[in-house]
C-alpha cells in the first residue's frame, strides 16, 4: 500500500490542535483539582466513625467507579436535565462529570494509603498527646500521600485520556478538533494520527515522571 | 528529668480495670496504683494481659470497664479535660510510652522525632525544644545522630530515640512496653542501661519486660499477670526470686534457663 501523507494540508489547522490541547490540558487540571477536593472529603467520609457517611461515601464511589465514564456523561448531559427540569451546559456536564469520576478513584488511592500506614504509628502520636487531627495531618498524612504519590500519578495520567470522551458532549477538546479537521481536510490518518502524537507528547513526560518517582520512593523507603 | 517530689500519693492509678474483646475477657479486675518514683516490673506469660493493661493507662486501650486515675482525678472519656474530669490528651501529655516496635516518625529526622511533642502539643518554641531535644539525646548517647533519619540507625538506637521522644514531654509517669523484645540479643543491654540510669533517677515507671534479671534489679514492686488478673505481687525478692504460685514457679523457671 502506497500512502501519500499530506500533514501538511493537516497541520494548517494547527490551531484547531492547539485549542483543543489547551481545552483538553484544562479539564485535565480542572478534573484534578476538584476531584482531589472530592477525593479527601470522600476518603474522610469512608473512615469517619458514623456509618451514615460511610454509606453515602460509599455509594457514590461504588457508582462512579461501576458505571463507564462515557454513560456517566452522557447521563449527566442528556438525563439529568431532565430529572431536575431545565438544561446543563456541556461544559459544565464535562467538569462535573470529570471531577465525580477521578473524585471517586482518588478517594479509594488515599484511603488505601493511610490504611497501610502501621497502626503503631497512630499509636505513637496519641502516646505523645496529640489529637486526632495533628496525628492525622502530621504523621499518618506526610507518610500516605507519599506513598500513594505514583498511584495518584498514574490515575491523573489516566484522567488526561479520559477528558477526550468530553467530545461526545460536543467539548471542543483536542479529540474533538480532530475530529473538526478531519471534517475540513478528510485527511482522517493524518488528523488522528496528529491527535495521538499530541496525546504522547503530553503523557510520556508525565509516566517517566511517575517511574521516577516511584524508583526514588522504593529506594528512601 | 528531677523528681525529687517524693509522696505516697499515688500519681497514677487504675481501679478494677476489665477489658474484653467480645466475648474474650482480656483483664478480668486489676488494680494497680503507682506512686512517685516507683518502678513496677509487670511479667507474666503471653496472652495473660500485660500489654493491654499498660496500655490502658495512658488510654491507648479503653477499659471496658474501671477507671484510670491521674493526679487522683479520674480520667474521661474525651480528648480534652471535661470539668472534674481529665481528658486523654492531658494524660497522655504527662504518661510517656516506648513501644516494643520503637514507631519513631519514619518521615522525620532523629531530632524531630523527639521535637515534635514539645512543639505540636506543649507549643513549645522549637529553639527551647531542639535544645532540650539535643540534651536528652546526648543522654542516651545518639547527640551525634541528631539529623539521621530512623531507617538508618540500629533497632536499640532507635529504641534509645524512642526514649528521648518520650522523655522530652517531660513525662511524669513513663510506660514501657517490652521494649527489649524486638531487639538482637547485643543491642539490649545499652537500652536496659538507659532505663536503669531513668529509674536511679526517680522516674516512675510501669515496665511490661521478659528480662526477669533487669526486673528483678530496678523494680521496687514486681506483678505477676496471668489469666488477666494480677497472679502475685510483691518485692523482686518475693516474686522473681522465691515464687510461691506453681504457675508462676514455672514461668520464673523457664526464663531463668
């Protein structure tokens, strides 16, 4: 088989690309944020000693992790207006979306983390007097987060790939330019395989960082 | 590390202590009271509750029932002093611990180890608690392994910064729970010589311990646990060196070797 590549033709929408990354990079960072907010109160919630919040906890994690992230857009964009009366921004969908899904993972990474820390530890802050609250954050914490820092990588890296199924809700994010030039151009192996690159270039860094890291941590411990 | 203040009150007490796991009673009734300056050696075979009874004194175990005294009040059941009543905090602020599997803080240095009490909970000021962290950790000799992280030092160094951390809250009663049992054999004696110096020095203390010798030495007052109750009590003479309870003629026996 013969090809003519023409990325060219392609990479004179070299701005639809970079728009669509930049969007992409966005909801990345976004779904990051308020899902580590979403990941330690639910992760507080799993080992509060009230099982009302240990349920509720619960239930949402175990349906955002059960449910493909793709149903959970679509259900939020398209069902859930409908539930509640009214309409959804899609971008707003997104984020949402996005932030309960990674929320859900990032709850469970914690929780694992400051589970495996020795229960001597906890012991040996109460032995010196101090509360609840200063056992957790300056012993059991520095030591968790530490140790779960590679899962958190890992999961974040996952969450860039997951912010292209935004495209569905008609985000302009990098796989939906793709799409658009693929659209203007009909050059499809071009456009996609231009998307793909980008997706590379953006995640190798980050996978490399996270092998690093985790070859540091092995060492230190 | 002075205590000079000798009375018999007691400074910390326990009345009728039961704790049970279920169905499984643990301590079936102790009492135990221990006044300033005293050494009691608590030995008895595995399983028969020592550990769990010294751990309810600073509250790291909730009785099931009995109470704890300190300073003759009784301690609650909250974190924080509770009108009449002390809180945990406040008791563990004044009861020091060492473990057998010494928990120093792996993520700080040996002298944060030993700071972070003062500081985090006496709110001390971090130059009065360095330089008294230094003092104490010149004396369990380990001054020169100050910014050392835990991993790096030997079981019976970091059983020494144990000690230190302990002592740097400036405790009026210390716990020390088989802290030679996790040790080799070579590294006890410079831990045991550390406790030693402590109790010549008229700490108060409550050791869980298998070194029937070094309890026989330092403790004024020797318990035999077995079955969660307290089997014999009395001098190191009386109840290390001539046992009346068979059971307890037995254990003696088998650590004498």
């Amino acid at each position: 088989m013969t090809y003519n590549w023409d990325f060219h033709s392609v990479w004179q929408f070299y701005d639809l690309f970079l728009y669509g990354l930049w969007i992409s990079v966005l909801y990345t960072i976004g779904s990051i944020f308020f899902g580590v907010i979403i990941g330690f109160a639910t992760c507080a919630a799993r080992l509060s000693r009230w099982w009302m919040f240990r349920t509720i906890a619960r239930i949402y994690q175990e349906i955002f992790r059960c449910t493909p992230l793709l149903v959970q857009l679509l259900w939020f964009y398209y069902a859930f207006p409908l539930l509640v009366g009214g309409s959804i921004d899609n971008r707003v969908a997104g984020m949402l979306t996005l932030s309960l899904y990674v929320g859900a993972f990032y709850a469970e990474i914690f929780r694992g983390g400051i589970v495996s820390i020795d229960r001597g530890q906890r012991e040996a802050a109460a032995a010196i007097g101090m509360s609840p609250w200063q056992s957790m954050t300056r012993i059991i914490l520095p030591q968790a987060l530490k140790r779960v820092l590679p899962s958190f990588i890992n999961q974040s890296v996952i969450q860039f790939k997951n912010t292209s199924l935004v495209s569905v809700i008609s985000v302009a994010d990098l796989a939906y330019m793709a799409a658009v030039v693929n659209g203007q151009t009909y050059r499809p192996l071009e456009s996609y395989t231009v998307m793909a690159a980008l997706y590379i270039l953006m995640l190798l860094p980050l996978t490399q960082a996270a092998d690093w890291i985790e070859r540091r941590l092995r060492v230190s411990d | 590390m002075t205590m000079n203040n000798h009375t018999d009150a007691s400074v910390i007490e326990a009345i009728a202590l039961r704790k049970s796991y279920g169905t499984h009673d643990v301590l079936k009734g102790l009492d135990l009271s221990l006044t300033r300056g005293e050494v009691v050696a608590l030995i008895g075979p595995s399983g028969s509750g020592k550990s769990t009874f010294i751990r309810c004194l600073n509250m790291l175990e909730i009785p099931t029932e009995g109470t704890i005294r300190f300073r003759q009040k009784k301690v609650g059941d909250r974190f924080r002093d509770n009108g009449e009543e002390i809180g945990i905090g406040t008791l563990r602020r004044h009861v020091g611990m060492v473990f057998q599997h010494f928990n120093l803080f792996p993520h700080k240095t040996v002298l944060q180890n030993v700071t972070e009490g003062p500081i985090i909970v006496c709110k001390t000021s971090k130059r009065e608690a360095e330089e008294r962290a230094m003092d104490l950790l010149a004396q369990v000799g380990l001054a020169e392994k100050h910014a050392a992280y835990p991993n790096h030092l030997s079981g019976g160094q970091k059983q020494r910064v144990a000690i230190a951390r302990a002592l740097a809250m400036q405790p009026e009663v210390l716990l020390l729970d088989e802290v030679t049992s996790a040790l080799d054999p070579e590294l006890v004696g410079e831990v045991l010589a550390v406790i030693r110096r402590l109790a010549e020095e008229g700490m108060t203390m409550a050791i869980v311990t298998h070194e029937m010798a070094f309890a026989a030495d330092v403790a004024n007052r020797v318990l035999f646990l077995d079955q969660g109750v307290i089997a014999e009590a009395g001098s190191a003479n009386d109840v290390i060196l001539n046992p009346q309870n068979p059971r307890l003629q037995a254990f003696v026996a088998r650590f004498r070797g």
